[in-house]
C-alpha cells in the first residue's frame, strides 16, 4: 500500500520531525503492509500553529463557501471509493463488501449531510432584543479509533469545518492509511491550507500531546472509556471543551409480542457486524422465559453462518482480549452455544462468531464491552426485570426494542437510559444525534447536534 512518509500540515506533506515509524499490519493475514511516521510533540505543535494561524479566515469565510468545500470533499470521496474501500480493507480487516456498504457509504452520508447543513444552518438567531451569534470553537484536536475509521474521521472533521472551526487530527495508529488519503481528499477539496492538519502517532504520545495543547480549543475523542476518561480529566483542567464518544454494552430487547425470528437474526447480524468492533452494538439479548429457548437455537444457528464470512479483528492484542473475554464467559458459568476461544484459522487475527446463553446480569461478558463477535443472551421475567438488565450496566450508548407494535415498542424505548434506539430493525441515519447516557460519553455527534458542539454562542443586547 502507498503511504506518506510526512504529516500534513498548512496544506502540504512535510517531513516528521522524529525518525521513528509505525508499521500498518494487515490483520486478515498478518503482513506489513506500509510504514507511517510516528509523530512527536514537535509534530502536533506544527500542526496546532498552522490551525491556529490558519482559523480567522475560516471562521470569516461565509458558511455557503465553507459548504461549497465541504460538498466538494464529499465528491472526491465517492470518485475515490473503490480506493477507500480497499485501503480499510488492508488496514482494519473488514470484508471488502462491507468496506463498500458502511466504511465508505456512511462517511459519504455525512460529510453530504453537512454540507447541506452549513449551507442551511442558522448562525444566527434572535431572542427577545438579544440576537445570538453562534461562532465556531476555534482549534479542534480530534483523536479517532480504528473501528470505523473514515467514519469517525468524518463524523468530526465535516462539522468543524461546517462550524468554521479548523482541526488537527490524530487517527488511530492501527488504521492512518484512510487518514493519509482523508488528507489528500481533503487537499483535492480546495480547503485552504491549515484548515484541516493529520499528524499520524501514538495515542500516549500524539494523542497526548494534543489533547494537552495550549492551543486547543476543543477535543474531540472517540475510543475507549479509560483513555476518554483522562482526556476529559486533562481537558477539565484546562477548562477546555471536550467531546467523548465512549464505549457501551447496549441491549437488544425482544418483547414477547415481536417476530421473534426477525429480532433474532438482526441482532446477531448486528453483533457479527465489523466483527464485532461496535461501540453500539446490541451485544445483550434479552429474551423473555417462554421464548428463550428458541431464541437461544435461533441465535446459534444464525452465528454459524458467519464462521466463513466474518473478518478477522483489528490486531493481536485485540484478539487476545476477545478470546480472554470468551473464556471468562465460560469460567463464569454462561453456556456456549456458538463458536468459542479458539483461533477459528491458523493465519490472521480471527475470532469465532460467538454465543452465550444463560449469560447473568452480574457476570463480566453481560457488563464490559469485549468488542469482538460474541453475544449475550440473557432471560427476563417481565418488562421490569427487562427494564432493570438492559439499564444494569455503566453505559448508554444505544439500544434496540422489538415488539408487535410500534407504541409498545416506542413505550420500552423511552424507558432506556440510552442515546440511541432503534425500534423493530430502524435504519442508520446519518443525521441523527449519536452519543451516550452515562459513561458512554458527553456530548452528541451527527446532524445539527453534531454542529452545535463545535459551536459557542454570543449575545448582543439591543
Ligand atoms: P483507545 O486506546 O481508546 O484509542 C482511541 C484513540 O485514542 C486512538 O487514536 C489512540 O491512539 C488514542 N489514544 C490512546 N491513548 C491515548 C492517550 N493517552 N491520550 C490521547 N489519545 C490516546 O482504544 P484502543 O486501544 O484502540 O481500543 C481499546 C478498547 O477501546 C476496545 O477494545 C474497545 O472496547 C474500545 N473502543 C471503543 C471505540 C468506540 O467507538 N467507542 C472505538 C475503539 C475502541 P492509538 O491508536 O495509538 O492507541
Ligand atoms: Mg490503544
């Protein structure tokens, strides 16, 4: 795979200033595919000055001309999709049909979403004799996982640059190859130099360096709840803005009067998705007592059929994690009823699409989020005792209800202290606000909610 051997700051590709690299591994089958600097604290200054110097004329530039670069971004995206495609392919392990559908279509939705939205957005409002300025941010320091990596790239740098904001980002270290070619889309797109800046690194090094800069305005991070937890911490004490995407353990919950074979199958689907690498996926079915049984065989024979499809998961460690969580699950008394601990192939970091049933609310599967293609299946008595498991755990990211009608369904819904539901198999939608209850995280992501948080507002008096 080509890959820069520079960072790209104030609208070129520039020389590290360290010597050290990072290699890029494919997980399907454990090869080095490229090599990418590791950037130091030297690179995230370069790269902060440059936003900064470069945020005046942005935040001045008219809203229709920042849109106008943004739909322009999203164009080179779909010319270059196959490339895309193929490069998350390499570098994260996904199906190349799945890199088409998800890892290419939904950063495409967003970043057209906002362009439409910054050209549409009221900037300006009025409340009695005050009118209200909403004035971008300033400096955005994003800080991007693996899973989904254009996606969350997107899912930030679009609304920044929609907000008027200017942005340095730190991809994830398994996963800069799409980061690299975000840049040059981003260049192709005619967005002025310093507008959007990519110094690839270490989340304790880069990642660090940025989140602690003076000047920052704003961090924007998705990833794990610990490393979420002290960006938040060293923002807080900056008294800077932070948004954090976090983790969750989301609850499918099937209701007796659902099409119990549907519900079934779309929350295995769901869980097998990425391979499993879904900070929203419904990784605990709850399945009332007189169904559970035939839920359980449904849900074991929907997981075998993805033995052959499923990717591998993103790197070594990560597979070690999964497969420590499957045996825990075991030691702890949940019954396996698909797939397992083993390593399902000799080359690649795979993981066996896995099912537990008998999985109890307490026990370490049904409340840490594993992250890799294993599902829990949990028994309720009545819709409390539903209730109280699927609200049971620190999280609240997400979640689905399925039942023979919507209001009941809707009804269930409202009850979950989680940001998002989706009601009997509801599809994605780009513009909807994304985020978490609880330590699932602060603040939202996507649509016009997404837009506020990299807005701040003024007001004047008349
Ligand atoms: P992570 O360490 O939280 O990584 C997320 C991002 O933060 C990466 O860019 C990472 O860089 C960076 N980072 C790491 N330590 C940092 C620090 N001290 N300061 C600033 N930035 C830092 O997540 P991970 O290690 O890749 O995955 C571990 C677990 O996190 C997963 O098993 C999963 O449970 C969870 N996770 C959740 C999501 C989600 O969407 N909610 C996404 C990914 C992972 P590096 O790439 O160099 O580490
Ligand atoms: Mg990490």
């Amino acid at each position: 795979m080509k890959a820069h051997d520079g960072m790209y700051i104030d609208g070129e590709w520039r020389p590290a200033a360290g010597p050290d690299t990072i290699a890029v591994v494919n997980p399907a089958d454990e090869q080095v595919i490229a090599h990418v600097p590791a950037g130091t604290i030297e690179d995230v200054d370069a790269a902060v000055r440059a936003a900064r110097a470069a945020f005046p004329a942005w935040a001045a530039t008219p809203p229709a001309e920042r849109a106008a670069r943004i739909g322009a971004l999203r164009d080179v995206l779909v010319a270059r999709k196959d490339e895309i495609a193929e490069t998350v392919t390499a570098e994260l392990g996904s199906p190349l049909k799945f890199s088409h559908a998800v890892h290419v279509g939904a950063p495409i939705a967003v970043a057209g979403s906002y362009a439409d939205l910054a050209a549409s957005y009221a900037f300006e409002e009025k409340v009695g004799n005050s009118t209200v300025h909403l004035e971008p941010v300033g400096v955005v320091g994003a800080i991007t996982p693996w899973n989904y990596p254009l996606h969350q790239i997107v899912a930030k740098v679009a609304p920044a640059l929609a907000a008027g904001c200017t942005v340095v980002l730190k991809p994830a270290e398994d996963t800069p190859l799409v980061a690299q070619l975000f840049a040059e889309a981003v260049h192709e797109a005619g967005v002025p130099a310093g507008v959007f800046n990519l110094v690839t690194g270490l989340g304790p090094v880069a990642g660090q360096a940025l989140a602690g800069h003076e000047g920052v305005d704003l961090v924007s991070f998705t990833g794990s709840t610990a490393v979420g937890r002290q960006i938040g911490a060293t923002a807080g004490a900056a008294v800077k803005r932070v948004a954090l995407e976090l983790g969750g353990k989301s609850a499918n919950v099937i209701l007796p009067s659902a099409d119990l074979a549907k519900a079934v199958n779309v929350g295995v689907a769901n869980v097998m998705s990425n391979s499993g690498q879904t900070c929203s996926a419904w990784t605990r079915m709850l399945v009332h007592d007189s169904q559970y049984d035939e839920a359980v065989a449904l849900a074991a024979e929907a997981a075998a059929k993805y033995g052959e499809r499923i990717g591998p998961v993103v790197n070594a460690k990560q597979q070690e994690r999964v497969r420590g969580y499957i045996e825990k699950g075991v030691t702890e008394g949940a019954r396996l009823v698909a797939g397992g601990p083993e390593a399902p192939r000799e080359q690649g970091y795979f993981v066996s699409p896995t099912v537990f049933a008998d999985v109890r609310p307490e026990m370490t599967i049904a409340q840490e989020e594993i992250f890799g293609p294993v599902l829990s299946i949990m028994r309720y008595e009545d819709e409390a005792d539903a209730l109280r498991i699927a609200n049971g755990t620190v999280y609240g990211l997400a979640g689905a209800v399925w039942a023979g009608d919507e209001t009941e369904a809707v009804a269930f819904a409202r009850r979950l202290d989680t940001g998002q539901v989706d009601i009997n198999g509801g599809r994605f939608n780009p513009r909807a606000p994304f985020g978490g209850y609880k330590q699932s995280g602060v603040g939202r992501e996507l649509g016009s909610h997404g837009l506020s948080e990299y807005l701040q507002t003024k007001s004047l008096q008349f």
